[in-house]
C-alpha cells in the first residue's frame, strides 16, 4: 500500500505542478502579446481597448517594468476626449493617474502637469462666471471634480462663493425690512454693503426708491434750515415735527412743507433758490 500511496502523491505533485505552469504559462504568453495589441488598439484609435490592455499589462509585470509609452498616449488622449465631451471630472481623474503613473519623458509629463492645471483653471473660471451670474449651484457643481488633493484650494474657494452669497441674500433680506420701514439712511448703507453683481441688480428697485426719499428729505431740510436766525422764522424741532406729520399723511415733501408752514400761522417765503416759513404778524406784507 505504501507504495501506491506515493506513486498516487507523486502523480498529485506532477499534476499540480503541471497545472501551475500551464497557468503561469498562459499568464507569460499573454502578457508578451498585450504589447502588441496595445499598439495596435493605439494607433486605431481604439482607446477604451487601449486603456483596457494597459491596465492588463501592468498587473501582469511582474519584474516591475513600467508600462509602455503606449499607455500613456492612450491615457492622454481618453482624458482630451472626456474634457472635450464635458465629462469633466472623468478627464481629471484619468489625467491625475497619467501623471501619477510617471510614464513618459520629462518634457512629457510636464506637459501632462501643465494640461491639468489648465483643466482646473478653466473650471474655476467657470464657477466663477456662474457665481456672478447668480447661479450658485451651478458654479458648486462646476467645481466640484476639484478635489482638495488634486487642487488645494479648491474647497476654501467654494466655501467663499457661499459665504458671499449668503451674506448678501441676508442683506437683501435686510434691505427690504428697511425700506419698508422707511429708515432710508440705514437702507443706503445695506445697499452699499452689497458686492454681488446679481444680488446689486435684485436690489436695483429698492436703490431707487432709497434714493429718491432720501433726496426728498434733503430738499425738505434745505426748506427748513433757510433764515432760521430770525425771531420772526418758524423752525427747528416745532416745523419738523408738523412736517413729518404731513409727510405721513401722505404728501409729497414740498406740499408738506407748505401745509406745515400753514399749520404753524407762517407763510412760505421765496427768497431767489430757497424757501422758509416766516411768522405772520400784524402789519405784515
């Protein structure tokens, strides 16, 4: 019996042996004819094909070699066809790896680094045109490919597109509330405060009635302010506060004035350019 056993064991150890040297077999004859088929898929243009064997031949190297210069070109080419396709963030990614992989000479890789930063330029470019036009999603997504390991920087950018348009949504906000409650001054001073283009054009209307009342009140004060060194001259706090009481009622800033005037036992006087409010007496003209 002993005997058998190790003829069966020896015929075991021959078979799998075999085995392992058909595969490994296999495995070697394959791998020498993936250089020729990625040439081939290469100069056809077929470059999923061409992708497909690279990735192939680099697993199968097993002494270390590099893949050849074909692979890069594939990967070169895959990624200009992406970004030409607006699949921006597939060309990104398969362009990092090119440069990743170190194939090529240095002339070639520094082309390859220069093409990315183009590409990532381009994109926040991009973002940046949308940002202003007020779309701020848009701009979001346009920069989302860039991520903080292939473009530092690229998320401080983002959180600054939403910073800056919350601010100015919260000042638009504010601006309204403002003018609603006609504190004209305080509505000037959000309105300066706003530095978006889309977010300066949102509140365009509301400039123009801030504005408008805020150079009405001007007029009314220059109304107000002439003569007050005569005894006989209503001013100060007692004419403002019937003006303003005219003024809610509804009436534009000069009828106020008049009626104020009126109300105080004054007449409006012109004097050349301006206006005042002078007592009437007894024996005046």
């Amino acid at each position: 019996m002993a005997p058998r056993r190790l003829l069966l064991l020896r015929l075991w150890l021959v078979a799998t042996i075999g085995v392992v040297a058909a595969i490994a077999g296999s495995a070697w004859w394959w791998e020498k004819q993936l250089p020729g088929k990625l040439q081939q898929a290469a100069q056809e243009g077929d470059l999923e094909a061409c992708l497909n064997y690279g990735e192939q031949l680099s697993a199968l190297r097993w002494l270390g070699s590099g893949a050849p210069e074909e692979q890069a070109l594939c990967r070169r080419q895959q990624a200009e066809i992406l970004w030409n396709d607006g699949q921006s963030s597939a060309a990104l990614k398969l362009q990092t790896q090119l440069i990743e992989s170190g194939l090529g000479n240095a002339e070639s890789q520094q082309q390859d680094r220069d093409k990315l930063a183009l590409w990532q330029e381009q994109l926040r470019n991009r973002a940046l045109v949308l940002f202003r036009d007020g779309d701020l999603e848009k701009a979001l997504e346009t920069l989302s490919p860039l991520t903080p390991a292939s473009s530092p920087g690229s998320s401080a950018l983002s959180d600054t597109l939403k910073e800056t348009w919350n601010r100015n949504r919260l000042n638009h906000e504010r601006i309204k509330e403002l003018v609603e409650a006609e504190r004209w001054w305080e509505a000037l001073d959000s309105l300066n405060r706003l530095d978006h283009p889309w977010w300066q054009q949102q509140a365009k209307s509301q400039r123009q009635t801030v504005e408008t009342a805020i150079a009405e009140l001007r007029a009314t004060e220059e109304h107000q302010q002439h003569g007050e060194s005569g005894p006989e001259v209503i001013a100060g706090p007692e004419l403002d506060t019937a003006v303003q009481s005219s003024l809610d009622a509804g009436n534009d800033p000069w009828d106020a004035f008049l009626s104020a005037c009126d109300q105080l036992g004054g007449r409006v006087v012109e004097d050349g350019p301006e206006s005042f409010c002078r007592r009437i007496s007894d024996g005046s003209p």
